[in-house]
C-alpha cells in the first residue's frame, strides 16, 4: 500500500454558544438589515452544500420507508426534520432507537393529509362530505395510533420517545363523535339525526313520496287498461313526476302538463293534473333539505376551522412519528449503527486526486447532516461526531453528479461566503483549497485561510496538493494530518484515514502502471533527483513504508481480536436473554398453539354443521333428479374442507400402507383425515385411485386409503354424538338411500371415482327423434373417458327414446354396466364406461 497525505487543524477550546443571537445585534436598523442578509445567505449556502453533499438522494430513500402520503411527500420534497440544536439531534436520535426495537409495524392507515382541507375550511369553503369524512377518519387514526404507542409502552420505557410525539395532542374527539353522528362516511350522506328539521323535512318528503308514487301508479294502470301505453310507466321529467302516455291518447290525462318527449314523438311524459300539488310539495320539500344540509356542512365546516391549529399540530406529531419509524426502516436497510454526539475538532487533508480524499470528505459532511437528523449511520463501530448548526462545502471535484467545474474566482467566491456566516460550531469541507493559480500564492493564501479558520469554526477539513501546508502542524497543535491509504496493486483508494502521516506522492508510479512511456517515466525520475538535496527523502520513504506494514499487521490482529469479543459478548447476551424469559416464551408458546388449534377446530366445525344445514335444507325442496347431485355435492365440500385442514404432522394411529389394506363394505375404521375419528367403508376401495368412501356421522367424504386405519371388533372406539336427534337421523337415511345411485357391486374392481353429475357428463336425450337420440348417445359414450360414468337422460314421455337408450347401452362395447332410472333418479339412467 502506498499513502496520500491528509492534514488537520483543532480548534482550541468548546464554546457553548451557537448561531450569533439576532436580539443582541438588533441595536440598529442597520444591524438588522446586516442580521437578516446574513441569514439568507447561511440559508443559501446551506441548502446548497446539502445539493453538493446529495442529501436529497438521502431524503428519497427515507421516502420509500414512510408510511403516510405526508411523510412520502415531504421525504421527496428534502423535508426530513433536521434538528436545530444538538438537544433536539439527541431527541431525534431517541426517537429512531425507541423505533428501531418496535416488536412489531405500527398502523397509520385512516390517516390523510387533511391540510388543504383545513385551509379550505379557514377560507370558509363549504367542505363536502368526502372532506369532512376524512378530517373524521384522521383524527380518529391517530387516536388510534396513540393508542398503540400507549400498549406498546406499558412493556417497556425504551418505547417512550414515541410516546412522548404524540402525548399532548388534542385528539378532537368531540368534533370526530360530532362528524360520526351526523354524517355516514360508509355511504356519504347526512344522517335524519344530524338535526330535528332535516328528519321532519326527510319524513314528510317521504310520505308525500309516498302519497304521489301511488297516485301515478293508479294513473298509469288506468292508462294501461284503457290501452295509452304498453305498461304502467312512471318516471321524473324536469325533476318533476309524471306518467308516460301516447301520444294518440293524450286525451286519457285532461288538462294534464306535458313535460317531455320522446325522441320519436310518439310518448308523451305527463303530469296528471292531480298530481301537480304533491309535485309542487315534493320540489319545495327537496330544497328544503338541500338547504339544510348545506347548513349542517356549514356548522361542520366551521367545527374543523375553529380547531385548525389543533389538527395541524396533531398531522405534525403524526410526521413525526411516521419519520422516526422511517428512520428505523433505513437504518436496518442500510445496517446502520446509532452515532454518538461529542465535542470539536478540526481537519484539514492533503493528497493526490485519486486517495480518496473528496469522497471521504463528503462522507464526513453527509455523516454529520444524518447525524442532526437523528439517522443512523453505515458505521461498524459506533461512530462518535460532533454536531454542527451549519455544515458548508465548497467541493468541485468530478465525484459530484450535479457539480460542475468551478474557476478560482468561483471558488474563492465561495469560500468568502462561507466564512462570512461560520460560527463556533459550523463545520467547512473545502476541496482543493487555493488551486487554480501560481502554486506560491495558492500556498499563501490557503495558509492566510486555514490561519484564520482555525480560531472561528468547529472542524475545517480541506484537501490540497501543496505538501508545505502540512508544516503547519510542527508550529500549532491545533492542525492534523493525515494520509489516506492508496494501493498501488489496484490503482485505487482504500478509503482508509491514516492519522498523524503525511504520505508520499505516487506521480511516477502511477504513471508507469497505467502504460506511460518508460522513457518519460525516467527522465521524470531524473528530475526529481536533482530537485532533491540528497537522498535521504527516499530512504525516510522506505522506513515509512515499513513502519506502516507494521502497522497494518497490527491492525490486522487488533481488529481480529475486537471480532472475536464482539461475537463472544453478541452470543453472551443473546444466550442470558433467552433465559430470563424461557418458562414465560414456553407458556406463551403454548398458549398460542392451543389457540391456533382450537380456532381452527370451530372452523372446520362450523364449515360441516354449515353443509350439512345447508343440504338439509336444500333435500326438502329438491326434487327427485337432483338429490343425487345434491349428495354429490356435499360430499366433494366436506372432502375439500378435510383436504384443507388435515394435520401436518404424525398421527398417533399408525398408517397402513395401500397395498396391503384390505377393508370391505361396513368395516369400522380410524381416519386420520377426519382427527382420528371413527368412520364406516360405505363403498369398496377401489384398485387404481386409492380412495375410499367413508361415513362420519351423517358425513360422507371420500378419504385416500394411506390415511385409514382398519379397526378389529374388539378396538372399534365408540364415539357419542350428543347432536343426534330424530331430524338428523331422519336425514341420514335420505343420504345412505341416495346412495345405491353411487354404489356399485361389490364384486367390481374398477373404481369409477365419485358418481357425481355434471354437464360435462351427462346427455340430454329429451325433445330428439330416435334417430337423432341414438346418434348422440353413441357419440357421447365414445367420448366419454375410461372408467367413467355417463348420465343419460331420456325422460319418461312415451318411452320410445328410454326404449332406444337401453338397446344401445346393452349393445355397446364400452358399456360395463347401466342402473337403470328409479324412484330416486326418474327418467335418467347411468352408464359406467370402460
């Protein structure tokens, strides 16, 4: 590694006294004036360096961590809070930790930016119902948010900065009760009770209503009936009610107002001169309600003008709060650290272009501005600053993607600006101080600045190339240098600070690495030959270069030392806090998985008493045809609501393997499926799905065969049924006589799946000739998939087509068997298809 030089300057003494106080230079309109440019020009200059610094690239991540469409906005905008003084730094910082350790995301939904709103209210705009809906849905979300904060704090003090945000707020819960109670925000309206003439108004607008609907409606019948119209119709033309009519029988309405027209002229819209006083009450009685309504927006609208500072304040602590939990959320992003604030300093840096020294320059700059902000910062080690009221850079180097190259008047411009309005306690970053000009007065001058920086600002660091800079150190201790480490390997800075070293330059070598001429090379090493006296500058060079070894391979073992405590008290603590609380996190995790278990029992209870209420009560009116898809259908249900909810882990009953299970119909078994309950093989196993059906109770699901367990006479466990009644059993026997439609011989040993009938298979025979019934049942069966079945309907009728569907069932290869219709599927046959 070679080194860059780096230099430093510390100011002499902590002075307490911040920004200089406008009441004590206010002596004068002169020096008000003075005061007053001064600050528009730190103003300036500030915002700026903050440009410069790219703390708005800063400011958008935040942006993408807020949970409000105030803090994204103001995020996006550059508006992070920034605080003004180290106290209110070290409040921001307290807030980000006490965020940080939430054990779990706060709730900010319900809150809106309400402040235009509010500011409509101030201009005394009537606000419409949406607007006022909102103010009510702000306030009480942040309410509730207080309320979380609350909970959270009960648990621990680490949680109360958070707290604190919000804790004087008035939550206007008068005005949010006053807002519920007269407006529905669920459907935008006003209430009748908002206020006792809008009911009276709403009540007799209602029975006028009423009174005028049932007057047309008996017009336009008679209408009707006398043949002046298709049908009754009754309608509102020019907000007034009327009937249609022809326009041949205009004269059914005498004396009747025509007041609109179709656009074919044939329908006239007539208000039957009956009409015409419950019209004129229903216009009157309409205005009348819009005119109160308006007054109770008015009253509402003046409500939330006469609190507008309160509600600001409270969207304000809600910004706050919404920023600090923001904060956080970059800190874990960025895996920051909590910085700490310390007293002063003073850096000045020295080096060639490619060290390091600009970016870490902007580092220290955008470091110090997250630090007031109370951010978290990307450190290793807890880093320790000290806090600045103004930070100003003057940096013009090409790292910069917004900065351009600047002349030696620009930057001297600049810096005369800069420390006009430094204080004490402003910190000044300067690259490249005094270049640009003559070398033997740019060392003039900048040693003229750093002389006179010295004793005014908190921390100065600069970057030059004038290596008699660092000779400033040997005469005042005030100053440091500083080297930034540069590896000649990779050509590139390690971003490494070096204090107290004052480095070498790199020029030739460099030059040599990256492909110039070895000629040149040499000539340049000739000249720096004979501009040195003697060689003892290269000789201090190679004792350098090895004390620096040295000190890297110390480094080296120190901070591999500094790991290994560090993992060792990580793992101590993590190990003592488990501990502390391992009986209350054992309870607390058994509660919580009595709790799961016992949620999702009534779950699954409540979804099979709800299909089988349900099928009870779709079985009285069902008629003969769908009771076996009713049955059908409630089987697949349960069967999806099993599969949904089985246990994921061992059961307690040892599974039996497929192969070798062997059941027939009416064994008792346990099925896993089922919570190890005791069910009955209604129909054979089949040899190719590896399914059973089972019935539970008045349950009938088919289970696969690998989640049974056949039971011997003397192990079958009687289960009680406490629900059974005459009703339940009753429906039972309706379900096991459905059945045989499904039950084939127990002799078959093809598994046809579940006998459940859909559109896809079944045909529908009834209407056709017999020709046309023959073709598309044997098109139907030689489409139909194996081992299949097919619903064939042929109806009752004459019995010509049943007749001409049962010779080709019998006749057809692919037909294994038919059932032909019964007393529980009249006028359909099913057919099982090879």
């Amino acid at each position: 590694m070679e080194l860059c030089n780096l230099f430093f300057i510390t100011s002499p003494m902590k002075l307490k006294h911040s920004y200089p106080n406008l009441k004590t230079q206010a002596h004068s309109v002169k020096c008000l004036a003075d005061t007053n440019r001064r600050l528009k020009l730190a103003e300036s200059l500030q915002y700026e360096t903050f440009r410069i610094l790219e703390w708005p690239s800063v400011c958008n991540q935040v942006s993408s961590f807020t949970a409000t469409s105030m803090g994204t906005s103001a995020a996006r905008d550059g508006l992070v809070p920034i605080g003004r003084s180290p106290e209110e730094s070290r409040r921001l910082l307290n807030q980000t930790s006490a965020a940080f350790a939430l054990p779990f995301p706060l709730d900010f939904s319900g809150i809106e930016d309400v402040s235009d709103i509010i500011e409509s209210s101030v201009a005394r705009q009537l606000l419409s119902i949406r607007e006022i809906s909102a103010v009510k849905r702000t306030l009480r979300s942040a309410r509730d948010l207080f309320e979380q904060l609350k909970k959270i704090s009960l648990k621990s003090e680490r949680y109360y900065p958070l707290l604190e945000i919000l804790q004087n707020c008035n939550f206007l819960t008068d005005l949010e009760q006053k807002i519920e109670y007269c407006i529905d925000s669920k459907f935008s309206t006003i209430l009748d009770r908002a206020s006792e003439d809008l009911e009276i108004i709403r009540s007799e607008r209602k029975s006028n209503m009423e009174d005028l609907d049932s007057l047309l409606k008996d017009i336009s019948t008679k209408i009707f009936l006398a043949g002046g119209i298709d049908k009754p119709l009754v309608t509102k033309r020019r907000s007034r009610m009327c009937v249609g009519i022809r326009a041949s029988h205009k004269s059914l309405l005498p004396n009747g107002v025509v007041l609109d027209v179709s656009s074919s002229g044939a329908t006239y819209f007539m208000e039957p001169k009956e009409a015409v006083d419950l019209n004129n009450m229903e216009v009157r009685l309409s205005n009348a309600e819009r005119v109160e309504e308006q007054a109770i927006l008015g009253l509402l609208t003046s409500e939330i003008s006469q609190s507008e500072s309160e509600i600001n304040y409270l969207l304000d602590r809600v910004l706050e709060v919404d920023f600090a939990i923001a904060r956080a959320a970059h800190a874990r992003w960025i895996n920051g650290v909590c910085p700490l604030i310390c007293g002063s300093g003073s850096v000045d840096i020295e080096g060639p272009n490619t060290g390091g020294k600009t970016a870490s320059m902007k580092t220290l700059g955008l470091a110090s501005i997250m630090l007031k902000a109370g951010m978290y910062l990307p450190a290793t080690n807890q880093p320790t600053l000290p806090w600045f009221d103004l930070i100003l850079a003057d940096i013009g180097d090409h790292q910069s993607l917004e900065q351009s190259l600047s002349t030696f008047s620009g930057h001297l411009s600049r810096i005369c600006k800069m420390l006009e309005v430094t204080s004490k306690q402003s910190l000044i970053l300067i690259d490249e101080i005094g270049s640009g000009t003559d070398p033997s007065e740019g060392v003039a001058l900048s040693t003229s600045m750093l002389e006179y920086v010295k004793d005014r600002v908190n921390l100065a660091v600069t970057t030059t190339h004038y290596a008699d800079l660092s000779l400033l150190k040997e005469n005042n201790s005030q100053y440091e240098n500083a080297a930034m480490e540069f590896s000649l390997e990779t050509l590139q800075p390690t971003y490494k600070i070096l204090w107290g070293s004052t480095g070498e330059s790199n020029a030739l070598t460099i030059a040599k690495s990256i492909g110039f001429d070895e000629k040149i090379v040499e000539r340049a090493q000739t000249w720096v030959k004979r501009l040195m006296p003697d060689k003892a500058e290269k000789r201090k060079g190679l004792l350098y270069q090895s004390l620096m070894e040295e000190k890297n391979r110390l480094e080296i073992q120190a901070n591999k030392a500094a790991d290994i405590y560090s993992n060792t008290m990580t793992l101590y603590n993590e190990i003592r806090d488990e501990a502390d609380d391992l009986v209350g996190r054992e309870a607390a995790l058994k509660a919580k998985e009595t709790q799961k278990i016992q949620k999702e029992i009534a779950t699954v209870k409540s979804q099979l008493e709800k299909i089988v209420e349900d099928f009870e009560a779709r079985i009285r009116s069902a008629s003969i045809d769908q009771l076996n898809t009713l049955l059908k259908e409630s089987e697949s249900a349960i069967s999806s609501i099993v599969e949904c909810h089985k246990n994921a882990e061992e059961s307690s009953v040892i599974k039996t393997d497929r192969s070798t299970l062997k059941v027939k119909l009416g064994d008792q078994v346990i099925v896993t499926g089922l919570g190890n309950k005791q069910a009955t093989i209604v129909e054979p196993p089949g040899t190719t799905d590896g399914t059973a059906l089972v019935q539970y109770g008045k349950i009938r699901v088919r289970v696969n065969l690998n989640t049974i367990t056949p039971l011997p006479n003397a192990d079958i466990i009687q289960i009680a049924n406490s629900k059974s009644n005459v009703k339940k059993q009753g429906g039972t026997r309706r379900i096991k006589s459905l059945k045989n439609l499904s039950e084939g011989s127990n002799s078959e040993t093809v598994s046809y799946g579940p006998v459940l009938q859909t559109s896809k298979n079944t045909v529908d025979l009834r209407g056709m000739r017999v020709e046309e019934a023959s073709h598309n049942l044997n098109l139907a069966i030689n489409i139909t998939g194996s081992n299949s079945v097919l619903f064939v309907i042929h109806g009752m009728g004459t019995g010509v087509v049943k007749e001409c569907a049962l010779q080709i069932l019998k006749k057809h290869p692919r037909v294994v068997k038919f059932e032909q219709d019964g007393p529980t599927n009249y006028g359909c046959t099913v057919a099982y298809i090879k």
